[in-house]
C-alpha cells in the first residue's frame, strides 16, 4: 500500500512547476495523498482537509488553518472532506497566494450514495457551488476522476464477491496464493476493502497456469491476465506486478478471504465500488474552449488534463467544440486550476 512518496521512481508535475518558479497550492481531502502531493515542493502551501488543524508554516506552508477556513478539520468520512478542500482553494485564489492549484477529493459520498440520490445531488450541487466560484474568480478549471463508481450488488442488495484466495485455497490449499486487494488500506469503511482488480501471487511457478485458467473460468470474472501482459496492457512496472491479475464484471468485486472483508462496515447500504474495466470511462471538462488550432488526440486520459489546463492558448477562444471523450465546461463544474496564465517556459511540463 502505497500512503507516503517512497515508491516514487520519478518526481511530479507540481515539483516540475516549482522549479520553475511556479506558485504551487496542494489540497487532498486524505493525508495519506498529501504525503505523496508534497514530494520535492518544499515552501508551497499543501495540506489536507484531514489534518487541517495540523497544518504548520514550516510543514504545510500555511498554518491556523481552521480559523482561516472558519470551520474544524472534518471527519475523514464524510462529504464535507471534500467541500473543505475546495473552500481551501477559493480562499486562496481571493488571497491570491498560488498560480497552479491542484485539489483533490475523496470518494466517500460516491461510494455510499448512488447517482440521482438526495445525497449524491447534494453534495454534487455543493462541489458545483465552489466550482462555479473558482471560475468566477478568473481560473481556469479542470476536473476529471481517477476511477468512475458501479454498482456492485445483487437484486437483494447483497454484494456480489468473489471471494478468490477461498475459491483458489478449496482446489491447491491453504498457502497456494495470496490475494492482494490494492483497494484496501486501514482506513477503509464504506467498500469492505472490495473492488474490481486484485493481484495473485503464487507460492510455485507450477501452479501459475492452472491458477490462471481457474480464475479465467469463474463467472464473475471480466478478465485474467498474467502479470507480464497485465503490465504490458495497462502500462504499469512489471517488477511492481502480482504473477496474475484479476478484473471482474461491472456488478461484481473480488475480494481475498472471507475473513478479511468486514461487510457490516456497509451499514445497510448497496455496495458501490470501482477498480475494474466498467469503471474507466470517467469525464475531463474544462472551463475554457479548446483553441481549435490544438492538434486532437483521440484517446484521451485522465492525465492529459495537466496538459490541456496548463497548456490551452486561451487567448484564442473559437467557437464551443466538443472533443471525443470531452465535455466544454458549460457554467457547471470542474476541477484542476491554473489562475491566469502561469508556466513561465512552455516546453516539457
Ligand atoms: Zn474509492
């Protein structure tokens, strides 16, 4: 599990933008992100919500931050972690004290309250509010997600869990495999530590295949790849790969053992969880129309979204295009924000 910058094998785009004399603001609702946001920009503002009342000038860049804010840090679960984060940042765009903002949320209310909901809505048109208030202040806005959210349930609204450590463990033994679920970390709540993606690792280089095979057959199961294609399809460090990795259906998770998964933390509710295939399509809107001088992409990422927030020639505004895969902000909603203008050379950020 990664909560701090020790697996970092390169640096980030934030540290590129200070370097370059950049004034660069980071606010995550979770800390464990902020440990990570905060590598190589010693001197900027970066906090997070969760730790607000921790905040000190040396470590944070900005103290007293709850009495700036006027409110207590909030609970680590709840929707207010992530209006928190987004009132951090409309305050410090009035103030005037950072040039490239990013600000992160988190996916508690996605999590436990499905789209059209009263409370997805309203938390929804809450993020809309503050949104709308960065593009009033001048910004240009950016938003995309890492992950989109599924329903994960069953018509009784029982979870549908393939539990995969029991399944391989009932045909090879006990200690044949160990299944990894990179959704779960200590804080978890509102999923049971269940996504869609975990990684195997055996304990003998016999029992790859057979395991593979298995885990290709079970319903439920969208994809089974070996870890040598999974990094080669997914782009991901092969040495950093389980020996298979498992992807499951849109409506379906995979957990490890039963054991280990505490599904009263539900609470009653659905369970809505993310991870897999069904869950790539996410959205990047911006505030600004798109020159259409820019040469288009096709298969845009979420992590273009640097690219097009710092990079759009907005002095040059045609008329509303929409790209494959892009909404133009209409006046509702965003995320990333660059205050006018702002990398001072323009190469390789
Ligand atoms: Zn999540």
């Amino acid at each position: 599990m990664i909560t701090d910058n020790t697996f970092l094998r390169g640096t980030t785009i934030l540290s590129l933008l200070v370097r370059r004399g950049v004034r660069v603001a980071a606010i995550t609702a979770k800390d464990k992100l902020r440990r990570i946001l905060a590598h190589e920009i010693d001197g900027s503002i970066c906090f997070s919500a969760e730790k607000a009342g921790d905040a000190t000038l040396k470590d944070n860049g900005i103290d007293d931050v709850e009495s700036w804010i006027g409110r207590l840090a909030p609970p680590q679960y709840s929707g207010e972690l992530s209006l928190y984060v987004l009132d951090s940042g409309v305050k410090l765009l009035e103030q005037n004290r950072a040039d490239f903002f990013y600000l992160t949320l988190s996916d508690f209310i996605q999590h436990k309250h499905a789209p059209g909901s009263k409370e997805a809505n309203s938390f929804m048109s809450d993020l809309d509010r503050r949104i709308g208030q960065l593009v009033d202040l001048g910004a240009v806005v950016a938003v995309t997600g890492d992950h989109g959210m599924s329903d994960k349930a069953d018509g009784d609204g029982h979870p549908n869990v393939i539990f995969l450590e029991d399944q391989i463990s009932s045909r090879w033994g006990k200690n044949a495999v160990k299944v990894i679920c990179p959704i779960s970390d200590p804080f978890v709540r509102h999923h049971g530590a269940l996504g869609s993606f975990v990684r195997v690792y055996v304990t003998s280089s016999e029992l790859l295949k057979p395991i593979l095979d298995f885990c290709k057959s079970i319903s439920g199961v969208e994809e089974a790849l070996s870890g040598h294609d999974a990094a080669q399809r997914y782009e991901q460090p092969l040495d950093r790969e389980g020996d298979i990795v498992v992807v499951s259906k849109k409506n379906f998770v995979i957990g490890s053992r039963k054991e280990d998964h505490d599904l009263s933390q539900l609470e009653g509710h659905r369970l809505r969880s993310h991870g897999g295939l069904s869950e790539q399509d996410i959205p990047l809107l911006l505030s600004q129309h798109l020159a259409s001088s820019r040469p288009m992409k096709k298969n845009w990422r979420n992590y273009d979204i640097f690219d097009l927030a710092l990079n759009i020639d907005w002095r040059v505004v045609h008329r509303l295009e929409v790209l494959p895969g892009i909404m133009v902000y209409r006046p509702n909603f965003k995320l990333l924000i660059r205050q006018k203008v702002i990398v001072p050379k323009r190469e390789s950020v």
